[in-house]
C-alpha cells in the first residue's frame, strides 16, 4: 500500500515535494497546519499524493491518511496518537471503514451568534410606508461569529459556557 495508488478522477494525482506544499494547495486553514505537521509527525509519513478533495500521507507502516479540510482519516481502532501531550480522540469513519478519524480543530462546527446589535438604549422609530410593487432588497449585514476557544483535551469547540464535549 506504499506506493502510488493512481490518478484522481479528474488526472490530477502528483506528489508534492512536502507538507507545506500540499497544505497550501489544498487551501487547509493556515491554523491547522501545525496541528496536522503534529499528526504527519507523530505517525511517520514518507509522501504526499494529490487526491483530488483530499491529500493522501503514505505512512512508512499502516495504511494511508488521507488530510481534508476538517479532518485526518486512516487510523486503526488501536492507535495512539499524541500531540501535545494529549491522545487525540479517534471517532470512527463512516465512508473509510474500518478506520477511524480525527477533527481538525478549526474544522469543527462552530456556535453561530446573531449579529452584534449596538450598545444603549433601543427605541423604535416609525416606519415609513412602502410602495407594494417595491422589491425588497437582501439584508447585507454579516453575521459575526464568537471564538470562545478550543478545548486542549479533545480539540472541540468550547461553547458559550466555556464546556466542550469530553466536560460533559
């Protein structure tokens, strides 16, 4: 399972010379990249192959781990990774049976929050009457997202209260 497994669908399967390469190609979030290096690192990867929708690291023993945009997918039920100090948590793969997973951290889901309203007092100030052949037109205000971090343990979004999945 160590070499070239052949072209994508589309014919663009290449090598890339490193880790940086393929992360930039794939446009992975720039704050996964040490988190990935981390992983490639903790399990000993030789190569890098285009794959199309994901990045396969053909490791020196076990099969391949293929690096989306979100998550890292080919280990065993009984790996052990450790990065930082901490063991990732391995989910299993639903579409890469029977290996398992893990989330990268910034491609877990995310809180949403409505759009920050200004501070003070809010008053209501009539309306003046439209004409009904009007078009509306589409609301072009941004909805801002809160950060409130990532837990250290399980690399899941903490919500609102600061808890994340592994607190409950």
């Amino acid at each position: 399972m160590n070499e070239v497994q052949g072209p994508t669908p589309a014919g663009t399967s290449r090598p890339y010379r490193s880790l940086a390469e393929a992360l930039r190609a794939h446009r992975i979030p720039v704050e996964n990249h040490e988190f990935i290096g981390a992983v490639t690192d903790a399990v000993g990867i030789l190569s890098y192959i285009d794959r199309g929708r994901y990045i396969e690291a053909l490791r020196r023993e076990g099969a391949a781990l293929h690096i989306g945009r979100t998550y890292i997918n080919g280990f065993t039920e009984d790996e052990q990774i450790t990065v930082a100090g901490r063991v990732l948590p391995l989910l299993p793969s639903e579409g890469r049976a029977p290996y398992f997973y893990v989330n990268q951290p910034s491609g877990l889901p995310s809180l949403t929050v409505a759009a920050k309203r200004p501070a003070g007092t809010r008053t209501s100030a009539p309306r003046a009457a439209k004409p009904a052949s009007a078009p509306r037109a589409p609301k072009a205000t941004p909805v801002e997202e809160r950060d409130y971090g990532v837990c250290d343990t399980c690399f899941m979004v903490r919500n609102a209260a600061g808890k994340c999945g592994c607190d409950e």
